[in-house]
C-alpha cells in the first residue's frame, strides 16, 4: 500500500491453503484494493494532520486573544514599533499615559514621546533592538500630548518573525507618585536635620538672653526650663499628628496660635518694651491649617532668635493681623536687633516657608530689609486657613 507521495504504507495480504487459486485477475483486484486502501489511509492521516492545525490554530488563535485582551486592559502603557522607531500598536494604557489616542499615534515616530534632550535614548534602543537584544527596565522622562512631562520606567524587548527582529515592544510605567513619595521623603530628612539644628541655636539662645536678665543660677535654672517648656510647645504646633492635623488642635484661634509660638521669648527690654507683641485681627484656623501656618511663624521666630531681633535683649518683634475680607495679611516687624541683610541664597528653612505658603495655602511672602530690621508680610486667602 503506496501512498500518493511514494512512501509504503504497508502490505495487503491474501491467502488461500490450495495451490493456484489466485489468477492475474485476482492479483489485479488485490493490486487495486491496496491502491485504495493507501487512499483511505492517505485520507485519514490528512484528516488527522487538518484537525491537529486546526486545534492548533484555535490554540494560537485563544492564547492570541488573551494575550491581547491583557495588552489592552494593562494598567501599563504597552506600544509596539517598527526598526525605524514608527508606532505600529497603542493600548488603552499608553493613551492613558501618554494622552493621545490610538489612532493619533499609530503611524508616527516614537519620538513625539520623547523631549528633545532625550531624543538620544531612542537611538541607542534602536541600535540593541536590532542586535537582538532586549532592554531592561530603566527611568527616564517622557512627554504627554499637552506637552507635560511624566517620569516613567520603560522595559523595551525585541519582536521576532521567523528568527529575525522585525520590531520592539515597549513597557512603560507611570512612577510619578514614586518620584513624589521620595522627594517628600527627602524633604522630611531635610526638615528634620533643620529642626534639630535651629533647636539647638534657638536653645543656646534662650539660655544667652535668659542669663542677661537673672542674679542667680536657681534664678538661671527656673528661666531656662520654663522658656525652653514654652520653646517645645511651639515646637509640638509644627508637627503634624498621627491624623494628619497639627498636634494643637485645642488652638482653634490665630492670636492663640501666634502667642503659643512666641511665648519662649517673652518678657521686656531693658527699657521696659515687650519683647514679643501681637495684634489685629484673629479668627478661626482649621486644623489642616494649623501645622503649615505654625511652621511658617515658627521659622520667622527662629531666625529672628538665632540672627535677628530676638539674638539680641534690646531687640523686639511687633506682629500685626489685618483682615481685608478675602485675604489676610501677617506683617512682622523686627526692631532694636543687630543689622541683617538679605543672604546670598535661600537657606532650606525659608525656602520651605516659601513653597508651604505657595503651595499650601496660594500665599505670599514678602521680605523688606530696612536698616532697622526686617519687615516681613505674610499674605494668605483667608478661606485657605479656615
């Protein structure tokens, strides 16, 4: 039994126990039954082979359809391009990402993604994925539609047809609230270190001004322990608690918030002035609001402890809160201290007042250095504070 392609499929084999049965007429039917046995074998082994391709096929076909249907649910900005670097595919999380549809991308270079002083990134992507080689996860910067731009983490892998690199995939990951988390993070080192240094000046402070003003170190003792129980007060204010509120709550006013962060320098002059004066308006200040504000005033009373009115016991601070309906103003005045000037650079402590004011409540600071001292206005929307 012959197949069509020549190959043997096997034998037929009649028999008889008489001698000189079978005739050429017979051995011409048996050749024939064989042919079309081979036939039917030929048939069914196509058969078998059609339905293999076509379980196959399905196979391919369902994995195909997963394997998309996962492409296009990603929550990753998954796209595909060609050796020239042109977008071949586009899934729901790249316009997600990136802003532009699929049919506004597919088409174009990839470049459109990229800003102009990473356009060499591409380049040497290129170059590996044509090589074959895939690329692992990296950081960089890309640029959405609008023009913004978002840090991501980009895995590009080559594609194959038939062994030979036809185009890359790419793999991109939105890690901007990472990059947030870690600058946070950064701030609060930094914050802290600040802290713990102007605690330290702040306290030599209080100690160098409380000994100008007692006869004995019981007199010392009693003075430093209570302005330094004040100092830590006002310190707790700038915390934030566990709940994301200050940790004053209890301090539900602005003239008692402003008088708890100035109460370690209290007292007078020697020629009888408070050191430390408040005034003018006072309402309600939420707890949201309450660590910010007080970490703004609290860095204007350390650095006038540490170099202007308040180092120094002929030095005083007048603070004034004018209310202009929508918007109140801060104005602290600093008289009788040493001359100051502007310092070449904003140190961390400002800086912060500056971005907590800014960001946090859509404010302004402003610095005025006069030969007298330093006048500072603080002006904030009063719907922020409340």
């Amino acid at each position: 039994m012959i197949s069509r392609s020549g190959d043997v499929h096997g034998g037929l084999f009649f028999g008889h126990d008489e001698p000189g049965v079978f005739t050429a007429a017979a051995e011409e039917v048996v050749v024939s039954i064989a042919a079309h046995a081979a036939i039917a074998i030929d048939n069914a082994e196509l058969l078998q082979a059609a339905e293999r391709e076509v379980k196959v096929r399905r196979q391919t076909e369902r994995a195909a359809q997963q394997l998309a249907a996962i492409v296009e649910s990603s929550e990753d900005a998954i796209l595909s391009m060609d050796l020239s670097g042109v977008i071949a595919s586009w899934n729901a999380g790249a316009e997600r990402l990136y802003g532009y549809t699929a049919d506004e991308a597919v088409g174009r270079p990839v470049t459109l993604l990229i800003p102009e002083n990473r356009l060499g990134e591409e380049s040497e992507i290129l170059s590996q994925i044509r090589a074959g080689r895939r690329v692992d996860h990296f950081e960089t910067i890309r640029r959405r539609k609008d023009g913004g731009l978002v840090p991501v983490s980009l895995r590009i892998s080559p594609i194959h047809d038939d062994g030979v690199v036809i185009g890359a995939s790419k793999i991109a990951r939105d890690i901007s609230e990472r990059k947030r988390a870690e600058q946070q993070k950064d701030l609060l080192i930094r914050e802290m270190a600040h802290r713990v240094k102007n605690l330290f000046s702040v306290s030599s402070s209080v100690v160098a001004l409380s000994a100008k003003n007692v006869d004995t170190a019981v007199e010392l003792a009693s003075a430093v322990t209570a302005r330094l129980r004040s100092l830590a007060r006002a310190h707790a204010l700038t915390l934030p608690s566990p709940h994301g509120s200050g940790a004053g709550e209890g301090l539900a006013s602005l003239q008692a918030l402003l008088a708890a962060l100035l109460s370690p320098y209290e007292g007078d002059t020697p020629q009888g002035r408070p050191r430390v004066r408040t005034r003018g308006s006072d309402l309600p200040v939420s707890s949201n609001a309450m660590t910010g504000f007080a970490l703004v005033v609290h860095e204007f009373v350390t650095n006038a402890a540490k170099y202007g009115a308040l180092s120094t016991d002929t030095g005083y601070v007048d603070l004034e809160c004018r209310d202009y309906g929508d918007t109140l103003e801060l104005v602290w005045i600093e008289r009788g201290g040493p001359s100051v000037t502007p310092a070449d650079k904003e140190g961390f402590g400002t800086r912060l007042a500056r971005t907590t004011i800014e960001g946090q409540f859509g404010g302004e600071i402003v610095r005025q250095w006069h030969p007298e001292g330093l006048v500072i206005r603080l002006i904030v929307p009063k719907g922020r504070l409340q």
